[in-house]
C-alpha cells in the first residue's frame, strides 16, 4: 500500500527527547515500511527513518523556538496536497487544518487523534467537517466527541517489543513516571507509598507552567520513603520501570491513552491505575495491574500486588499493546476506508463546498475523455 | 462592489471591550455600507451592523474562554469559502488559514495584516504563499517580510471624524494611553514628565503577563506629578486624550500602526513619539506632534509642543486619518486587484495545486458547455 504518514512538526520523528505523539508515529511508520509498505513520512526534517522523509521544516519546531505551529503545518499540508495522487492513504496525526483542506478526498484520508478531546475549543470542526474519517486511541476519548463524527476505529498504541524489554525479577519500589502536574496526582502516589509503607520513587520533569504546583508538592518529597529522581531519559526509563514492584498511575484526568502504562507493562512491571479515561482498556484488572477508585483501594493493591504474575503482565502487553498489533489495527482501518470508497455512494456534505464539486466535475471530464 | 469582510472571532464587530482589529473592521464596514456597497460580515454573532451579518461563532472567543482559536476561523473560512462565488472581493482581516484554503481565486482575495511581523512563526506561510495578495498598515511594517510577496497597497487605518471629536482648548497634563508592557514604555513617559515638571496622566489596563512588570512601574507612580487613573472605556478615552496637552507614545517596538495616535490627533492633541515602527507615518513631525529619539528630545518637544496649533493636528488628521480615506484606500486596491485580474496573465504558481487546477478545469468544462 502507498501511505502517507503526516506527523506534527513539534518534534522530530522520533523526537530528541518529549513528544509521545511522534515516537508512535515513528514505530508505526517503521514497522509500517518493515512490512513492505511504501510509505512516505511527511515531518520535520530533522527526523530519522526508513520511509521516504519529506521535510516540511529543517528542525522541529520546539528546539526551532516557534511557538504558533500553525504556518508551518498549513505549509507542510500544502505539500501533502500536491502529492495526494500519489498515495491510496493519507494518515495524518495532527488536530485540525487537514479537515478542511482534504474533506473533498476524505475517502483516502484519515486522521488520528493523540489528544484530550473534552474541551470547547476543537469542537467547531468536529461538528462541521463530520465526513473526516477519525481514529481514537480509546474508545473513551470518544466521549465528549459529537455523536454523528465519521469514527473508523479505535487503535490502540503499540510499541516494539524490544524497547522496554521484560524483566522477570522486578523490584521493591513504587514508580511514578511523568511531569509534576496536577493532573497526574503524585500528591496521591505519595499518600499511597506512606499509607503502605513501601518506597516511591519518582521520576518527573516539572514544566514551567506547573512550577507553582511543584512548590506545593515540594514538601511532599521530604519523607525517607520517597525519592525524587528529577528528569530521566529514555534509556534510563526501561530500568526505572522495569526495576519496580509496580507502577503507581492514579491520575485524575480522561487520559486518552497514557503510554507510561505499556512500558511498564512491556517490562513486567503491573500497573496500579485510577478508573479515568482510556485505564480501564488498557489495564486488565488482576492480570497486567489493578484499576482502583480510592487511596484505600490504591494501598490494597499495593500491599497484594505482588500476586501478579510479571510474565503474565508481559504476556498481557504481547496480545494487545505491540507496534505490530498497532499495524495491524491500521492496516484494518485503511482497508476498511478503501473499501468504503470503492463502494458509490451518493456524495453527502454538510455545505456547498467547493474543492469537492470542483473536484468530481473534473473526475467526470477526465473520464469521459 | 459586492464586498465580503471576514473579520477575527476574537471580539464582536465592533468590540465590547478591546479589539483594534475589530473596531477598524467595524468602521470600514459601516462606512462601505454608507457609500453603497452590498457588504456581507463573516464574523462573530454577537456582532452589530448595517452590512448583512453571517455569524460564524455564537459569541466572540475571548468572552466564550476559548483560547485556540483555529477551528472556529477554520470553520467560519469554509462559510466563506462556499458563498466566494457571491462576491467581487473577499478582505480578510484574519492572518493565515485563508492562504492556502483561497489561493485559487487569490485574484479577489486581498488580506490586510493588522499584526507586528517581526518574528518567524508566521514566515513559512509568507514565503511559501507569495500570490496572495496583502495590504500593509504602514511601510514600516513590511520591513521583516520576505522581498517577493504581493502587496498590493499600504492603506494606514482611519477613523470615524466623530469618534474624537475636535477639543480646541485641550488641557495641561501629558496623557500615557495604553497597556503597562515593557514595548509602550510608561517608565520613560514618567521619567519624561518629572523631568519636564508637567504632570503626566496614565491610562491603562494592566494584563495578566504583564503583572510582572508592573510591579517596576509601581514605585515610579508614586510620584506627585503621576496619576494612575487604571483602565478607562472607550467614552471616557476621548475625553482624556482632547483634555491633556499632549499624547506621550515613547514606544519601544516596531508598532505596526497605533490607533491612539490618530485617536489624539482626532481631538486635536498634538502626540510626542518615538520614532519607531509608523510613527514617521502617522506623526508630521511639526505638524500634529514631534517625533523624537531620546528623553532629551522628548522633553524639549514637550516645552514647546504647545507652539503646536490644535486645529492644524485636527487638520492632519482630517487630511490623512477619517475613516473616508481609509475606505478611498480600500477601494483603490479592490479596483487595483480586479484590474489585475481581468488582465489575463499566464497562471503562475508556486507548486502544484490542487484547488486551483480542479476549478480552472471545471471552468474550462463551463465555458464549453
């Protein structure tokens, strides 16, 4: 299959440090080319791939210092659209432009979306443009969408096997991995640790926006049961992860997805996780962590976690949370939009549009030379 | 001329509160409408006007605390997009997303840039969108654009004669109008008054990412010359600026424009500026105020600006600033622009297009029908 993957130019592909949205564009596409595809990587061109890489921007936007992407990404969509014969599918992972520019060839398109999706201000184009075909990475992002958008699938994120690779014997701490934000709740993995009397560590970077929030948590750290690592690379995530007796996720946000929880399982390490968002489709409750609602239910798990298999927990993550089970559930959804497309229907849209007209009008006076 | 306006979603046309950008779109569109034009306003619902409104948002973003504002301009775009055919000109008075979503008919389109555009995230649309033509504010501003895009004019804004009506006795204070930022400089106005021994009357909201540098300027307000008189509405403003003896506007940016000179002018206060940005534009240096470059000059000019005659600062203003010279300037360059069009010239683009071949194909097919 030809298939155009369109990253976000925030970060490369895969990025030098942050970005979760471009590191699952990387694995897709890799594995992607890796199963024989034809595929052509639309991002910064600071990235690094197998597939064909059309660089839309010499270096990722953030290390660039540019702070409103949209100039760059309309840019980057106009090249795309140039070269839209070329590919059967267009895959795109960024929120919005794509909608408008492409609704007249919406059949070979499909959007992805990384993000929260409860809030007001992407709304307008969900509602207008419904045609889009969309993908959610749980089936709760979906909730606070508008009922009749055009939803294709819902993918779960994969990654490779080898990146956070299982390790049998685990450890003795608890692990809490992400920013110090209040979203993520480490106020409540500090709470849990002390009540259950087990080491935490915590590994988090502390973004400018939540400094204020840091300094009510600072005092939080200073208990000999918790230890505050800081910032941790990638390479070094897998050990902290993989070196735990679980990992602690007891955010109070409808996470879309949540990544933290597939290294973790990837490694073996169970997950102990609150019911929001995407948690209760990813953990499986008993088998690869436990989904819990309360502290008291959270220091429970805590002190019977060790009843879970870890080979269990990896074998959780090889069913469902692989690069190549992701691919799969991609190659499912572009063949179910082609073969959508390859069935004439008749053409609905919202509004009088006009690429789309223009478009047919000259589908119809190329075919009848 | 059957004119389309497409104004920001930001604030309501006109404004409620602030809103430069909307409050010219609002004059411009009035005064259209009284000269004859068939008008239509795309802009938010709770806009008022003579011209045919389509609303394209129930209440203005900022009063509906939504911050992102590209799905709602996305969506109202397309609404423009899908009656293009109703009108001769489309002026957008929104800053990207028309670039690429109108390029094919960029021979009625023109765009004026109401912003600064003095840094990079706005670049690749400019470099890459050339044919779209665009109206400046001032020269000044085109300065950090790329050599070869198409300007198709500077028309400098213009207001009402009514707005600010004529004040011929003015008063004895300086007046400071404005936000409290590091870029309007209110410490040199203060530094200015005290050293010239005329008191100095300040203006001005403070915003939230400002606070900061508030808490610099505070000390220097306590001064017996220095009056903070906080944020003043739009009725009051006129006032303040016919009553003082002259406008203070010691910028320190690259201002694209500056309304509240013209507003002074408006009532015949003669304006003491840096030169910087438009000011040379706007400012007939001996004339409606002095244009200066130091705080000694500043100084000097404010000793002597009231050999300044009120009635000719309310005579530059009437020559070059009413709203009726602004929409003479408009009108110019929609008659510019359509002259251009109908003047068949070879179909130069910058790469292959998607729009702009579809419809010259679709209007082949018409022609022959």
């Amino acid at each position: 299959m030809r298939i155009a993957q369109v990253a976000p130019l925030a970060e490369a592909v895969p990025p030098k440090l942050y970005g979760g949205t471009e590191r699952v564009v990387s694995w897709l596409t890799e594995e992607l080319v890796a199963q024989g595809h034809e595929v052509t990587l639309f991002a910064s061109g600071d990235s690094v791939t197998s597939a064909h890489l059309v660089p839309c921007n010499p270096c990722s936007l953030r290390l660039s210092g540019i702070r409103d992407h949209t100039a760059s990404h309309l840019v980057m969509l106009d090249k795309v659209r140039a070269r839209a014969d070329a590919f059967d599918v267009i895959h795109f992972h960024v929120d919005l432009l794509q909608h408008v520019l492409f609704r007249d060839i919406a059949h070979k398109c499909l959007t992805t979306l990384h993000g929260r999706l409860d809030w007001p201000d992407f709304m307008p184009v969900f509602r207008t443009f419904r045609e889009m075909p969309l993908v959610s990475i749980s089936n709760s992002q979906r909730l606070p969408m508008p009922p009749d958008v055009s939803w294709l699938a819902t993918v779960h994120h994969g990654l490779p096997s080898t990146v956070c690779p299982f390790d049998a014997r685990g450890g003795d701490y608890l692990a809490f991995l992400g920013r110090i934000s209040p979203e993520k709740r480490p106020d409540r993995a500090i709470e849990i640790a002390k009540r259950a009397g087990v080491p935490l560590k915590i590994a988090a970077k502390v973004d400018k926006a939540d400094q204020e929030y840091f300094e009510v948590i600072r005092p939080l750290l200073d208990h000999p049961l918790v230890e505050f690592v800081g910032e941790i690379d990638e390479s070094a995530k897998c050990d902290f992860l993989g070196h735990a007796r679980a990992l602690l996720f007891p955010i109070n946000w409808p996470e879309p997805f949540g990544l933290v929880m597939i290294e973790a399982m990837s490694a073996g390490t169970p997950v102990i996780a609150w019911r929001n968002g995407s948690v209760p489709e990813v953990i499986a409750d008993g088998v690869s962590g436990r989904v819990v609602e309360s502290v008291d239910e959270a220091v429970a798990a805590v002190e019977t976690v060790d009843a879970i298999n870890r080979s269990a927990v990896r074998a959780h993550f090889e069913q469902h949370f692989t690069v190549c089970r992701m691919v799969a559930g991609y190659l499912a959804a572009y063949k179910l939009l082609l073969n959508r497309s390859a069935t004439p229907s008749p053409v609905k849209l919202t509004s009088p549009t006009y690429p789309a007209n223009a478009l047919s009008r000259s589908a119809e006076l190329r075919g009848r030379r």
